[in-house]
C-alpha cells in the first residue's frame, strides 16, 4: 500500500519553492486555474513565498503573500495538495505568515468565498467594509 510521508517542513522565499509545483497545485484552485505560468513565476517573484514540503522534498502546500512591510499585507493563492489536506498542513503555512515579525504589526487582508473557518483562528475576521477590485 502506498504510504506518504506526511511529516512536513514549511520554507520560505521563492528560490525555495518548486516552480512545477506550484503551478500544478494553482491548477488545483478555483481561482487560478487558468493561470499562465509566466504570470505564476512572475507573482512568485514579486511575493513572499511559502511552501509545505515533504520529507521526500515533494511541494504540497504553497501561498504567498504581497506586502509593502510598511502598512498592508494582503495572503493569497493558500493551497494544499487535495490527497494532503485536512492534516494541517495549510494551518501550518498560515501560522508560519502570521508568526512573521515583519507582518504582525500590518494589517493583513485576505480574500475567501468560504474559507472562514480556516483563517479565524488566525485572528483574521469579517470585515463590514466593502471589499472593491476593478476586475
Ligand atoms: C483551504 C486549504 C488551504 C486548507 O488546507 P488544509 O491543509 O486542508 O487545512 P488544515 O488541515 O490545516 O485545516 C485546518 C482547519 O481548517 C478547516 N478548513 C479547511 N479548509 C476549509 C474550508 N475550505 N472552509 C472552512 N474550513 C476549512 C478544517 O476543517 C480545519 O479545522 P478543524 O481542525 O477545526 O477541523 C485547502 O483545503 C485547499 O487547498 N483548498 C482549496 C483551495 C482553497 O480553497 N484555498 C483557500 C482560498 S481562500
């Protein structure tokens, strides 16, 4: 029976990450599935990246984060690999984000359909103010 090492490590900065990986896990999303892989690699290098890696060095889990470490700091793109979820996986990356000195004191943004749950635990809460995008 296959068995998967699920003990994982999270790293940060994007020469850390699995560019095929990631790629393969934004196709996984909702949101970005049609993604190009250049505009992929080019948001890569302009984010703070984060990957969840097995033992086996395997990418399942990434997101990033766009910050100008003075003000705002807005998550996106969080994602774990489908057959690697619900082991807390994606928790760890968000602990890893919000336990950085850089970023507690901005304010962090986030946009989620119905993800909630998954962020308030993370002190991340609804906000009344309406959200606007010019897309
Ligand atoms: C959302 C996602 C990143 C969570 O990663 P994960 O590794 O499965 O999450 P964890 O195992 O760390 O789960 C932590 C908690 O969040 C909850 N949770 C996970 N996904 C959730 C979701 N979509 N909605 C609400 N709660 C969620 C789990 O139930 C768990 O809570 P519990 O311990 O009280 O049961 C993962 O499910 C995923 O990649 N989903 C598809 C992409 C996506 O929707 N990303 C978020 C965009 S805003």
């Amino acid at each position: 029976m296959y068995k998967e090492d699920t003990s994982i490590t999270i790293k940060t900065g994007v020469e850390n990450m699995s560019q095929k990986e990631v790629v393969n896990l934004l196709r996984q999303t909702v949101w970005a599935k049609e993604r190009k892989k250049e505009t992929i690699i080019k948001s890569l290098n302009n984010s703070i990246c984060y990957g969840a890696f097995t033992k086996n060095r395997q990418q399942v889990g990434f997101a990033r984060v766009i910050t100008d470490y003075a003000t705002h700091f807005y998550i996106c793109d969080v994602v774990v690999k489908k057959e690697f979820r619900n082991k807390g996986i994606g928790r760890q990356l968000l602990k890893t984000i919000t336990e950085n000195e850089d970023l507690k004191p901005l304010l962090g943004m986030l946009i989620t359909e119905n993800a909630e749950k998954f962020y308030e635990p993370f002190g991340f809460t609804k906000n009344p103010i309406c959200f606007m995008t010019n897309k």
